[in-house]
C-alpha cells in the first residue's frame, strides 16, 4: 500500500468499529455532482467536528481497489439511487496535508515532495503513462487518463494545514495555491480526469481581497453550510439515540455540548465530546483536552475595536452582531474584530446565527475554555467576578440579602468599563457572570416561559445537586419588592414550585439614580417558598 493512491477502505472499516454516526448521506449528495461542471466541495468545520471521518468515508466509497459494497450496505447511502453508480468506481487520491507537513525535511520542498509522492505512485500503477521526468502531479493526472481513461476522485484531508501551521510563509502558500488551480481550475483534459474532489479543513478557501483563490469549488462553512448542516455535527436526533444506547441523560449531555445551530438544522453538537461521553460514561470538558485555551486567548488579546469586551459580554450570556463578509480565510490577515470572531466562529470556539448574523458562546464546555482564557491581565476584573461567584450563590442561598446585593454592586461596578452601564442587558449580563459557576450545579435558562410571561433567569437544578431550585426577577429604577411581586403576579414559580418543592425567589433592583457615598444602586429581596 502507497501513501495516497487507492488505499483501500480499512481506515473507514476501523471507524464502523467504534461509535458510529451514518453520515452517509453526504455520498449521496456528493454522487449528485458527479457528471456536472463542478463536482469539487470544500467542506470545513473546526476540530473534533468529524472532518477525517468524512474524508476516509468518502474514500471508502470510491476507491476501486476495494470492495466496500458490505461495509456500506446497513447504512443510508445503500437505500439511494446513486449508490451502485459510483461505488468502488474510481481512483482515490487521498492527501493528508497534516502527514505531508510533519514529514518534509523542508517546508519550502512540500509541494514539490507531495507532487512527487504522488506521482512515483502513479508509475507504479499505470506504467508508460507518466514520463520518468514528470514534476507536475496535473499534468501526471491528465497523462495517466488519456492513456488508461482511468479518472480519479481527490480527497485533501486538512487541506488548509499550509494557512494554518506555516501561516507567514506566503511563498509556499502561493505554489500550493497554483497546484490546486492547476487541479481543479484548468481546461477540459484536467476536467476529464477528475471525477471530482473533497476538501476538508477548519478554514473556508482563502480569498484575495473579495476572490476565492480556487473559486470554482462548492463552499459549505460554519457561517453557512447550507444544505449540508445537518452533516457538520450530530444532531439532537442522533444524540438522543446514543444516550439511549449508552444510558446517558440526554439534558445532561445537551446542557453540555448542544448550541451550534444553523437555518435547517437547530441543534448541534461536537461529535468528538459526544462520543468521548458515551465511551467513558462521564460528562466533562473534553475540549480542553483536544485543544489548549492559548490559542484562544492569543487572539482574543489582540483586542481589536474592543474584542475583549465582546468577548466578556458573550460571557455575560449575551450575543454579538458580527459582519463575516471581511474575513481573508486565514489566521493572519485580521484587520478588525469581525474578522477574529469570524475566525472564532470557523474554529468552534462560538455559534454563529445566519439570520441574525450575531454570534454566541455555543455551550458549557466551550465557555469553561473562555472562562480560562480570561484569567490574568487585563481580565481581572472578570477573572475576581468568577472567582466570587460560588460565595455569591451560597449567599443567595442563605437568604442573606446584603451580602448579595453588595456582590452585585461589586460585579456590575468592575465589568461596568465594557458594559454599557445604565442598560437592562447590561444587568443581566452583570447577573450571569456574577452567578457563573452556579452552572456546575444548574441549568440556567434566560427568559423562561412561566405562567403569565417570561422570568428573567431560572436556575433549574441538576440531579447531582441537593441546592433548591431560584427564579431571578431583575428590575431597573423601580426596587426588589416590585421583582417579587411581578414573580407572585405573574406565577412564575408555579412549575418550578410544583416540580422542586423547595424554590428560592430572588427580586434584584439597580436604581441608575442612587447618589451618594453610601447611596446603593443595588436592592435584593430573597423569598424562600
């Protein structure tokens, strides 16, 4: 076995050993390109998201040096039209970009060595077709076709590896550049030798100014997959059925990893903190173990027209509008804050809303990673908000009304230089990071639908915790009595009371007009039911 051509369907056969998701359908659509001017699809999500899962899928499927008719036949791909059309049909290429780039003795020759590879494999299989002296891997393709009409399908794992991890070499990035147009953007011989292509990356294809540098692909990204949403994750679906496979609780594992969502599929979660809680029965942070949080906070420090303070404010439970037109693809080419978030958003570390074009941190698992990233600097104040919070929730608690109110003063006062101060949102923002780590034994839902309306915060325990359940009433320039009774009023306790028994009401107050020394803009009342 080579290292990119034909290399049969065990990688694939090794996944369906393991947890599996049939994601097949992905064939399916992809069969549909086949025959038409362009049957190239650049696919990209951020890591952990399944992206060489995809690839050695779609290599399973094509490649005719193997015979992967009962590996396929349970899954949906088996139950369409096109499945024997193109099954085990064609020559594969499979480029891991990653393999290439750990392996060369020297960047500036991974073209060239990877074209060479390639092409030494090539003689091989197809003798006489390739000149001995032959450096380009198109021109081998094309040769290689008119003399055996054999066509080929191209899969480029982590094809943006070059942008990702030589990010400053521009030189080497323009020559990868011209070997894909030479692929994929040339006239009709190089057409006819290629059935088609996949390309998997983090990255959308990078752009010069408003030009895609390989424009004749079809792009699907986590700022709009289209039609293929509903293969960048799992699915609540799919993650239901797991749970019920490995008896797992379903709210657990939502409250957790669920919160990327697109226009035609709502929830999304990351496939690899799904499965790794399947595997070991657990629920916790798997993201920090696949990728640190320095990456995070390197960008985030660069602080472009106050980044840092979105970033606080989407901490807060708050969204950010965000213009992901700008973006140049890349992790070098920032030239405002749009731009590091748009890359954020390509690297899973937030949500992106298409229809509202704001995004959000998308989950726990994905804030615990801000929230460490935050600490130190000039976080502080936010870093000493999240420290205090648990004294803050055991106050609450207690019924310790002065306490909590003196708490909050402190939070709104310190996050008060990135918030927009005299604002109800700024409040509940204030709230959310002060009560943060109440999330360890919470579920905390923002505008609950209850009785007569909406309250403004409900804590809904989990089933490892004895503390009671809480609803948050936040007032501005009225008081915390005002709070309590709108809650009463409006019976917003009663599910809550009914289902929990022990329920504690919280009514909190910010008067913008408190004077003073001792003048406090901050009122609680605690009730307990």
């Amino acid at each position: 076995m080579g290292i990119c051509f034909n290399l049969g369907n065990e990688a694939f056969s090794q996944i369906r050993n393991d947890i599996y998701v049939d994601k097949t359908g992905l064939i399916d659509y992809i069969n549909g390109l086949i025959g038409t001017p362009r049957p190239l699809v650049c696919f990209t999500r951020p890591r952990r998201f399944g992206k060489s899962y995809s690839a050695r899928m779609l290599a399973a499927y094509y490649d005719k040096s193997c015979d992967s008719e009962e590996l396929f036949q349970d899954l949906e791909i088996s139950t369409k039209e096109s499945f024997r059309k193109y099954l085990n049909q064609f020559n594969v290429i499979y480029i891991d970009m990653t393999w290439f780039l750990s392996t060369v003795k020297e960047l500036k020759l991974l073209v060239d060595s990877m074209q060479s590879c390639i092409i030494e494999e090539l003689k091989e299989a197809f003798p006489g077709a390739v000149r001995e002296t032959e450096s380009s891997l198109p021109q081998a393709l094309v040769n290689v076709h008119q003399t055996y009409r054999e066509k080929f399908f191209i899969i480029i794992d982590e094809y943006d590896a070059i942008f990702r991890e030589v990010k400053d070499d521009t030189a080497l990035q323009k020559k990868y550049i011209e070997l894909l147009r030479g692929m994929f953007k040339s006239g009709p011989a190089m057409q006819s030798a290629i059935a088609g292509a996949f390309l998997a990356g983090i990255l959308p294809v990078k752009k010069y100014g408003n030009e895609s540098a390989v424009s004749d692909f079809r792009e699907y990204t986590m700022t709009n997959p289209a039609k293929l949403a509903g293969y960048v994750g799992f699915t609540e679906q799919e993650v239901k059925h797991l749970c019920e496979n490995y008896h797992m609780r379903f709210e657990e594992v939502s409250a957790w990893y669920d919160g990327y969502s697109f226009s035609r599929i709502q929830h999304v979660y990351c496939p690899n903190s799904v499965m790794n809680a399947m595997q070991d029965e657990e629920i916790q942070n798997y993201w920090t173990k696949t990728e640190t949080f320095e990456s995070l906070k390197r960008y985030i420090e660069q602080n472009f027209d106050g980044l840092k303070d979105a970033v606080i404010w989407m901490l807060g439970g708050q969204r950010v509008k965000v213009d992901v037109s700008t973006f140049q693809n890349d992790i070098t080419s920032f030239g405002n804050k749009d731009d590091v978030l748009t890359l954020l958003i390509h690297l899973g570390y937030l949500a992106y809303d298409h229809s509202r074009q704001e995004v959000y941190i998308p989950n726990r698992e994905v804030a615990e990673v801000f929230q460490a990233a935050a600490k130190g600097g000039r976080w502080k104040p936010v870093e000493q908000a999240i420290a205090q919070a648990e004294r803050l929730l055991n106050a609450t608690i207690k019924g310790d009304q002065s306490a909590v109110a003196k708490a909050l003063e402190l939070v709104h006062e310190e996050c008060s230089s990135v918030l927009t101060y005299n604002d109800e949102n700024s409040l509940a923002c204030a709230i959310y990071i002060a009560y943060y780590t109440a999330k360890n034994d919470y579920h905390i839902i923002r505008e609950l639908p209850a009785g007569k309306g909406f309250a403004d915060y409900a804590f809904i325990p989990g089933r490892r915790t004895d503390r009671p359940a809480m609803i948050v009433e936040l007032k501005y320039d009225k008081d915390a009595d005002t709070a309590i009774r709108q809650i009463h009023e409006n019976r917003y306790d009663g599910s809550l009371k009914n289902h929990f028994g022990n329920l504690i009401l919280v009514g909190i107050n910010y008067d913008k007009d408190a004077k003073g020394k001792d003048a406090k803009k901050h009122s609680c009342k605690i009730e307990r039911v």
